[in-house]
C-alpha cells in the first residue's frame, strides 16, 4: 500500500470510529476537550507509524489503544484519578503484546452509552444552537473546522471559537459526562434532535452560496440519526425524525439537473428518487407510529407528509388533502407560521390557488416571515397561477432579493421574468 493510499485508509477510518474514539476517551478523562485532544494524538501516531508499519488489522481497535495509553499518561500527570489509572493499565496490559482483544472487549461493554452520552454532552443546553451543531459536527459527524466552515458559510475562525467557547462552556460548568436522568432527558433529547434537523436541512436547502445542495450534510445528519435510532429504540420522535430524513434524502439525485440547477418538487424525475431509502423511511414512519401511540409528534407528522410524496409515483398521484390534513395537525403541534406557509400550498394544491392565497395574506404581515424569502415565492407562485402576474413579478423580485443563495435566486429570477411577459412561470 503506497503512502498515499494510506493516507486514505487513515483518513477512511477516523470518520468511522472518531467519535467511538472521543466517546470512550471522555468516559476516562471526564472532558470532551481533552478528549478530543488525545484522539487527535492518536490519528498523529497514525499518521506516523502506518505508512511504514501497515494498516492495523483492527484500525479502530489500534487509534483506541493508542489513545487510552495517551490518557494513562494524562491522568497520571495530573496526580489524580489513581485507582482508574491502575484499572486502565491492567486493561491494556493484561492483553500481552497485542492489547487489541481487550481494546475490543471493553468497547463492546460500553460503546453504546459512550456515544449516547457524547451525543447529550455536545448538545447540551447549556450552549447555543449554534454551538450545539458546531460540536456536534466536530464530535460525531468528523468534519474539520475548515468543513464546517465552508458547509455555513462562516469564517473558519468563528467556528474555531464556537468550538473552543463550547469545550470551554461545558468544562467550567461542569457538565457531566452522561446520559441525563429521566426527569431531564426529554428536554436534552429535543435538542438533541433540533441540531440533527438543522444540519440536516442545510445540506438540503443550502441558505447561501452558489450551491443548490450540500450532500456531506445531508449524510453527516443522517448517519447521526441513525446512530441515535438504534441507541434510543423505544423513542418515537427518533424514529419520526430519522423517517424524515431517509424519505428527503431519497429525492437528492432528482433535485438538481446537470448544471446544479434546482428542479422543484412536482418536476422532478421520480425514478431518480432512491427507493431503498424510501422504503427504510417508511419503515422508521410505521415504527414511530406504533411508539406514539396514536399522538405522533412533530418529526413523525413532518415523516407522514413526506411519506405522502413518496408513495406518490407520479406528481398528479399526489394526495394533497391529507397533505393539508397533516400540516393543520403539525400546525397545532407547533404553531408556526413557517408551517402555516406550507398548509396553504398544500391547500392550493387541493382546493385551488384561491384557497391558498388567503391563508398566505393572513399570515403576511407575521413579523417573524418579515425577511423570509419562501414567503413571497409562495405568495408570487400562487398569484400567477391566477393570472396575476404583475403583482406575481413583484413577490418573486422582492423573494429573489431576500434569499442568499445564487441558485435560488436565479430561479425566482427566472420566474419573475416570465410574469413580467405576461407567461405563467414554467417551474
């Protein structure tokens, strides 16, 4: 294997087992920073000795046992925390020459709680959201500073200092390492899930840049989701979000032409939609109905919507009646106007523009949608289909100035051109 080959191998395998790695660290050193710190040692050492001495025959089992030797060396520093130092040592050493089996052992017996509670720790809500995603992209998704960064939108540095304040918040305040007692694990749980949606839909509907789409979001999300499923079964909002990530996710390859050209919901080429993960998104659907026991929270009501789309083989096949039905109960869910907006397309598809528009120009004045520019797109859109066009070209020229992405734009751009020649807007 070249150098360069593996390089690749080392990189291949910290995405994988970076966070398995974090999560075992912080269960010894009590610290997510020093935790952090010590596995990147650990991928140093990597990085050092596996070009000349091979790949290991269990990489993750290697970075850890590197890692913990690291953390011996940490705790024995720091004069405390003796007795864990005896039992770590005994640990590693008892396995001979070759520590790897025991490596192995000890992640079987917690791997599980490890990340579950690296998973609560990085979105605690001690931080701000903000700072919930950046750890957590950081933590578990294994994406540098840099990608981070350049996935937002922001300067490397404000990342750097989310990142940095978050460690800092955490430590200073003492923040346990561990899953939070029942009285508390709801409230960590939700945001637990709000940073996996929010990371989520960033990598769906970029809000700025020249990008359509930002797929390493998209997959760092869902992979999170995934992880959290099978370490929370019996949590129907788990399931309800994970089932609306794997049906979104499925419409990824038809979202966009050639040029990287957004292509909207009911033009898109259906038989581009990924049906192996429609098909685990309506599995996670029925599992998080079943767990909810016919009171379906929010994630699982957003599932059933989108569920509606991808049962729908053609666009016409659409049932936009239960579309608006589910939306008036994730309206009282939720009471958002963002979801308002949506009840009312949802409407205009069932009952005709006209129904739609008066929904929209009850909400129109909302302070919170005062610079959204989904507002008046949806409000320019439901106008021409009326054949109101001047008054359509001025909703998508007011949209197209509030978004920050370039592909939008362009399209409301598009639009607003055709109500200005008189044209309902071909997409």
């Amino acid at each position: 294997m070249t150098v360069t080959e593996t390089h690749r191998a080392i990189d291949a395998v910290w995405r994988i087992e970076s966070a398995r790695v974090i999560a075992g660290l912080a269960r010894i050193v009590r610290d997510v920073g020093r935790a952090e710190e010590l596995a990147q040692d650990a991928l140093v050492a990597a990085l050092e000795q596996w070009p000349e001495q091979g790949v290991p025959k269990n990489p993750g089992a290697w970075l850890m046992a590197t890692a913990k030797h690291r953390a011996i060396d940490h705790v024995r520093r720091e004069q405390v925390l003796a007795r864990k130092v005896q039992e770590l040592g005994h640990e590693i050493e008892t396995g001979g020459v070759n520590p790897e089996p025991d490596i192995d052992a000890a992640l079987d017996d917690d791997i599980g709680d490890d990340v579950l509670r690296l998973v609560f720790t990085a979105c605690h809500p001690v931080l701000s959201t903000e700072a919930q995603v950046a750890l957590t992209l950081r933590m578990l998704g294994g994406l540098t500073t840099k990608e981070i960064a350049r996935a937002f939108l922001v300067g490397e540095t404000t990342i750097q200092q989310r990142i940095v304040r978050a460690k800092k918040t955490l430590a200073d305040k003492k923040i346990p390492f561990e899953i939070p007692p029942a009285g508390e694990r709801a409230e960590r749980l939700a945001s637990v899930l709000e940073v996996i949606y929010l990371i989520f839909n960033e990598g769906y509907a970029a809000t700025a840049g020249d990008d359509w789409l930002r797929p390493t979001l998209c997959e760092e999300a869902l992979r999170l989701g995934r992880v959290l499923a099978g370490l929370t079964p019996r949590d129907a909002e788990v399931h309800g979000l994970v089932a609306l990530l794997e049906i979104q996710a499925s419409r990824s390859k038809a979202r966009t032409d050639a040029h990287g050209e957004p292509i909207l919901l009911l033009e898109q080429n259906r038989s581009k939609w990924d049906q192996m993960l429609i098909r685990r998104g309506l599995a996670a659907l029925d599992k998080a109905m079943e767990l909810s026991d016919g009171k379906p929270g929010p994630y699982t009501v957003q599932a059933a919507i989108a569920a509606c789309h991808a049962r729908a083989r053609v666009a016409e096949d659409t049932d936009w009646a239960q579309i608006a039905a589910l939306y008036a109960t994730l309206s009282d869910l939720m009471g958002s106007p963002i979801v308002e907006l949506n009840r009312a397309v949802a409407l205009s598809m069932a009952f005709g523009p006209d129904i739609g528009l008066q929904l929209v120009d009850m909400i129109v004045d909302e302070p919170s949608l005062k610079n959204y520019h989904l507002l008046p797109s949806v409000r320019g859109d439901l106008l021409a289909k009326l054949g109101r066009y001047e008054e359509a070209q001025a909703e998508f020229d007011r949209a197209a100035s509030l978004t920050g992405n370039e592909r939008e734009r362009a399209l409301l751009q598009e639009r607003a051109a055709a109500c200005a020649r008189g044209e309902a807007p071909e997409r």
